[in-house]
C-alpha cells in the first residue's frame, strides 16, 4: 500500500515533493518551488506526517532513492533528491529547463 501511495503521486508531467512541514529544508524546498508558474495540477506537496505509514514511505524512499529523508523531490518519475539537491539545480540555471521538459510549466 505504501508504495502504491507514493507512486500514485508520481506523474511524467508533474512535480511531487514529499515533505513534513515543521522541517526547514522542506520549506526551503516549497519556497524555492513556489517562485515559478506551474500549470494547475503539475506540482503537488504531499505532507507524509498525515499518512498512518509515513514510516514505511521513508523506507520505501530509501529503497528507492537511497535517502529516507525529506524532502523527497520528483521531477516528473525522477526523484532528483532533496532541498539541496533542488538548489543546486536552481543555482545552474536547470531547474526551469527540467521543469519546461516534462511540460509542468
């Protein structure tokens, strides 16, 4: 179920951040993502903490990703890691390329 949970958020042409929302880096994560025009529908925030398995969502991200940690970002079916992996792409200019890819723009 836990991970059908998750792959149900995962689309080609959206962008799925898994978060909690007490922590930082997912916040950051938000804020950073909330900056560019999305189409409706093409970006999601899935708070894990109202889950009753967000335990087993973070080892299936582990699983998955190699990280249990969140944020858990998803370009399109590509999870691109966490916050820092989002600035980064931000700060070389291919956030807005990716996100224009999979067409979430």
């Amino acid at each position: 179920m836990t991970q059908e949970f998750v792959q149900s958020k995962i689309k080609s042409d959206k962008v799925a951040v898994f978060i909690k929302p007490t922590c930082p880096y997912c916040q950051d994560a938000v804020k950073l993502l909330k900056k560019y025009s999305f189409k409706k529908g093409h970006l999601e925030f899935i708070d894990i903490t109202t889950q009753d398995d967000m335990d087993g969502i973070l080892d299936y991200f582990r699983q998955t990703t190699g990280a249990r940690t969140v944020p858990r970002v998803y370009i399109g079916e590509v999870c691109i890691g966490g916050y820092s992996d989002l600035a980064a792409l931000e700060e070389q200019g291919k956030l807005s390329q990716k996100l224009k890819q999979i067409g979430a723009l």
